[in-house]
C-alpha cells in the first residue's frame, strides 16, 4: 500500500497551474489521491481486488505476478493482443 511522503501533500495541478480535479474534496473522501504511487506494490495490496487497465504489457504482468483479476479496457497496437490472453487463455479478466 502507499505510504504517504512529503509529495504527497502536494497539490495535483495541471499546466495552467489551477486545480486538475474539480471535485477533489469529494474523492478524498471516498480514497486518496496522491502524485505517484508504485503499481506493483499497490496491486500487491490485500485489499486490492480488480484492476481496470489499458492491457500494456507491464501492467499485465504485473496484475499477473499479483494474482488481481483485470477489466481490460485496450486502446490500440499490442494492448488488444493482450486483452485477448487476459480473458480467452490465462481467464484473469473480461475485456470491455
């Protein structure tokens, strides 16, 4: 799981510097939002159960090595490829 750091405190701001999100105050509530986070530790996580992916290739092995079932979500290139093996041949997910 994340551990919080002094970045975290940090603002998420887009380039114009203004908020990114507008509805900031309600996600907090509902989670945590931080600038960066190591995925394979996340998805190691106990408490995570599914993650939603884009299907590129370090991801899926990494929600592999971590046994989390994948919603697979591809946009173009090899990331179809490798939705087709997420649901048809490993069964660790559903294609979207």
């Amino acid at each position: 799981p994340h551990n919080k750091s002094q970045n975290d405190e940090e603002e998420v701001q887009n380039d114009k510097g203004g908020d990114e999100l507008s509805c900031r105050e309600e996600l907090e509530k509902l989670g945590m939002i931080v600038p960066w986070c190591s995925q394979l530790e996340d998805l190691s996580s106990e408490s995570f159960r599914c993650f939603v992916t884009h299907c590129v290739w370090n991801s899926t092995l990494e929600s592999l090595a971590s046994g989390v079932l994948m919603v697979a979500f591809p946009m173009w290139s090899d990331q179809r490829t490798n939705s087709k093996l997420i649901e048809e041949v490993w069964k660790t997910g559903v294609r979207v």
